[in-house]
C-alpha cells in the first residue's frame, strides 16, 4: 500500500478483528493514511443470507445465478 497516492485516493482497509499476534504485527505494517476499519464478530444473517454469502465468497459472482444473488 506505500505506492498508492494518498493525496489522490482515500483508502479503507475492512478487516476482522486480529486474533493473533502475527495478524496484529501486519496490520501495524499499513501505511498510517489508510483508515482501518474493524467488523468484530459474526454475521446475523438469515440462513438464505448465509447460503448467499458463501456462494458468493468462494465462487464470486460469474455467471448468471452469482449475479443474481450477489449481496447487495
């Protein structure tokens, strides 16, 4: 992230909250201009919601089905 322009482009990092120390270290790495922004515990999802959800994270949204149940 220390070749991106910060005076051109504002950047968001969104992340889980850091359960190990490795995961901290990294996250103490990032460039001071991006603004970090911590989701802490589990998603209250409907179980369609679920089922949306992990289509979506492990196969994208190609394809017709994938776009037509992308989480908006």
């Amino acid at each position: 992230m220390n070749n991106i322009d910060f005076e051109k482009y504002d950047v968001s990092c969104f992340t889980g909250e850091p359960k190990s120390k490795e995961v901290l270290n990294n996250i103490y790495k990032i460039n001071k201009n991006v603004r970090l922004i911590f989701k802490p515990g589990v998603p209250l999802y409907r179980i369609f919601e679920v089922y949306r959800d992990r289509y979506t994270y492990n196969r994208g949204i190609r394809g017709n089905l994938g776009k037509k149940i992308f989480p908006e």
